[in-house]
C-alpha cells in the first residue's frame, strides 16, 4: 500500500485488538519519527503499552487505547501546523503498515502526557494499533464548497482537493478553503493550527507537489 492508497483507507479508530505492536513495526514507527522530528524541528515521541494517556471521557468511547505518538514541540507560533503536518505523515505512514490511528486533541489526560515529554508543548496524542474495525469515512464537503480556482480547473487541483477532504479536521467540520490560478495555492483555515498543517499534507499528497506553489 502508497500513501496515496493510505489515505483513502485512514478512518479514525477508537477500539483496538488486544495486540502488541511487534518490534519490527515499532522499528519502523520510530525511525519515520526520527526522520520527521529532525526534518520538521518537532519532538514526537511514542509510548507503548501505557493506559494512563486518555482521560475519563477518552476511555469510555476506545479500547485497548495503550499506543499513541505525543505530539509536541518548542513553543512558537507555527509549532501547530507542523505538528499537524507530521501527524499527517505518522498516520498514513501507520497505515501502510496495516495499522489504524486516531488523532485527539481534547480527551487525553494532559497532565500524564506532558511528563514523558518535559519542556514541550503538547498539542495532542495520535492512538495506533491494530483495529478492531477499518473504521467508517467521515462525511465530507463537496469540492465546489472548500474551493475555487480562477481560470480552468486543472486535474491536479482536483485531486488535491479531493484529497483534503479525506483529511482529519477538528470536529469533521472541514473549515478550510482552498484557492488557485494557475501555479499558485493558497489555503485558509478558519480552525486551529493542526488543521492547516494536516490539510496542507493532503493536498500535497493528492495534487503532487511539482504541479503548483503555496502562496
């Protein structure tokens, strides 16, 4: 499986299978962290078999919720939009290895997260494991209402744009929009930070990134 693949197939999943990730996926996990943290100047860390990172609330809607990447960094006004594009790649990087994910931002236990990573803001945890189920396509905009672009629509835009909406967005209410004229893109969003940096990687992804420019 591509990452073009991936993202079609990653839904969020909240049950997980009584199943240890083997050592080789762990491997292979965190050598892509590895490789983010530096490219991207984040600190993503993942714990393994640890109960303690969802609050009340966060365990009674998941099982079996024990492995998940923390997603911080040093403070600054962009650190969202990169965490959010790191966790973009961690997630569909997951998936070709035949695992799920889901991205929280709110029911974690905040607290217990930020002592395995002093000295960094957390923005959120990302769950993997193995999935009880796929999990279910979230519902989504049409293209024509996140988008415009001046002039003839070329496929690449499309293609990114349908990517972007198969992105997690805060609450699945998919408040971005995104514009072209010919090279060029520009994206807005009207929602936190990670928003930006997941939608940014959809696109990227869908649109290939030697077809256009970001404004």
């Amino acid at each position: 499986m591509d990452f073009k693949e991936a993202i079609k197939k990653r839904h969020v999943v909240r049950r997980y299978r009584d199943e240890e990730l083997d050592l080789e996926t762990v491997s292979a996990l965190k050598r892509r962290i590895e490789e983010d943290n530096e490219k991207y100047q984040v600190h993503v860390k993942l714990e393994t078999g640890d109960s303690s990172a969802l609050n009340f609330a966060g365990k009674l809607i998941s099982k079996n919720a024990v492995n998940y990447f923390i997603m911080s960094g040093k403070e600054s006004a962009d650190l969202n939009e990169r965490l959010g594009y790191v966790g973009a790649d961690l997630m569909l990087y997951a998936q070709t290895l035949g695992l799920n994910t889901w991205w929280i931002g709110g029911t974690f236990s905040k607290k217990a997260v930020e002592r395995k990573v002093p000295n960094q803001k957390v923005i959120g945890i990302i769950v993997v494991g193995y999935g009880a189920t796929a999990g279910q396509q979230h519902r989504q905009k049409d293209v024509e209402a996140v988008s415009s672009y001046e002039g003839e629509t070329p496929d690449w835009f499309v293609a990114g744009v349908n990517a972007a909406l198969l992105a997690p967005t805060a609450f699945g209410k998919q408040n971005f929009s995104i514009s072209g004229k010919g090279r060029k893109v520009a994206l807005k969003c009207d929602t936190c930070g990670e928003d930006l940096g997941l939608v940014k990687y959809h696109f990227e992804l869908g649109a290939g990134k030697e077809n256009f420019e970001w404004e």
